[in-house]
C-alpha cells in the first residue's frame, strides 16, 4: 500500500491520484507548514534556522526544505488538489517571532477560504487532549484504504494495519471533538492577526 509521497519522503503515490488527507499538530507549525501550504518565500530563512537547530547540518536543512516546498507544490498547485482537514492547537500558532506568525497566519486564514481545505483551531480552553501526544496523519487512499503517518524527532513512521489505523481514526475523532468549527476557526485566526 503506497502513501502519498507529497505529505512524506520516501512514500510514493502518484500525484495524479485523488486521496484525501488529515493532519493535527499541537506543538508548533513546522511540518504543519508545508502540509497546510502555508510555506512562503519569506519563510525560509527563518525555517532554514529551525531546522538548523535540530539534528540536521546545513546541507540536509536546506535539502529538507527543498523537499518541504516541492511536497507543498505537488499537493496544493494540481489540477486537482485532495480535501485535507487539518487541525491545529492554537498555542502552536503563537509560536514565533510575530511578523513571520502574522503572515503564516494570514496565509492560513487565504487558504481556509479554499473549498477543499478545512482548518479547525483547538483552542486553549480545550485543556488536555489526546492530540497533545504528537502530530497524526491520516489519508484516505484511491480505493478506500486508509493509512496513518507519525513523526517524532528521530523519524516518521508510516501504520498501515488496520487496526492501529482504525484506533489512530479514533484518535482523530476525539481531537476535531475539541476543535472549534471551521467558520470559528476562522475568526479566531482572523483576531489573532489584528493581534500581532
């Protein structure tokens, strides 16, 4: 079973192919970046830095983020683009000096007018939830199977058993329970841009 190469290296579906895609994130909008599409020129000194910090030397940030753009690219500027949902925890889009969060988050709120693209917002009243264990991807594959994708600091790691898969959903279910809607979603991330 392939998963979709544009949310991941390595990972191979044609691009051609329709699938649909989920993703939460609440610690801060590193790979949320490029799977939302919110990548922009005037973000890549600033992401080069970060990954920089992490375990990669100067050559592998700047091949990374190469890689970052071109998933971007591949996804987003097709004929026809997948429906993603993605969630975010709102204190993840606090992070960052402002004037690179304010066009980060004006570009989310550009892309969440998009018919096929749904971001919801977790606020910070929500508390503790399960999407606080680390950032889940899941895609919906041409011919019904559904895969998952999992990253940490090491490495990312695709699930396709269908019963990790299934309580990985479940996961998911109970994260978006915590999000607000995506017109909510919206006008938070519009009072967090006249904030900044």
């Amino acid at each position: 079973m392939a998963f979709p190469s544009a949310l991941h290296p390595g990972l191979s579906t044609p691009v051609s192919e329709r699938w649909e895609a989920w993703s939460t994130e609440h610690s801060g909008v590193d790979g949320w970046q490029e799977r939302s599409g919110i990548v922009s020129n005037n973000d890549l000194p600033l992401i080069l830095k970060f990954l920089r910090a992490g375990l990669l030397n100067g050559d592998e940030a700047e091949e990374q983020l190469a890689l970052r753009l071109e998933r971007q690219t591949a996804v987003f500027n097709r004929e026809r683009p997948p429906v993603c949902t993605f969630i975010v925890d709102e204190t993840a889009l606090m992070r960052g000096p402002a004037d690179l969060m304010k066009d980060q988050l004006e570009r989310l709120v550009e892309r969440s007018m998009e018919p096929l693209i749904f971001v919801h917002v977790v606020p910070r009243s929500a508390g503790l939830y399960v999407g606080q264990t680390g950032p889940l991807v899941l895609a919906s594959l041409p011919g019904g199977n559904d895969v998952a994708y999992l990253e940490d600091q090491a490495a990312g790691r695709v699930i396709t058993d269908p019963d990790r898969v299934a309580a990985l959903v479940r996961a998911w279910d109970a994260i978006r329970s915590v999000a607000l809607p995506r017109d909510m979603s919206r006008d938070l991330l519009m009072r967090m841009v006249k904030e900044l």
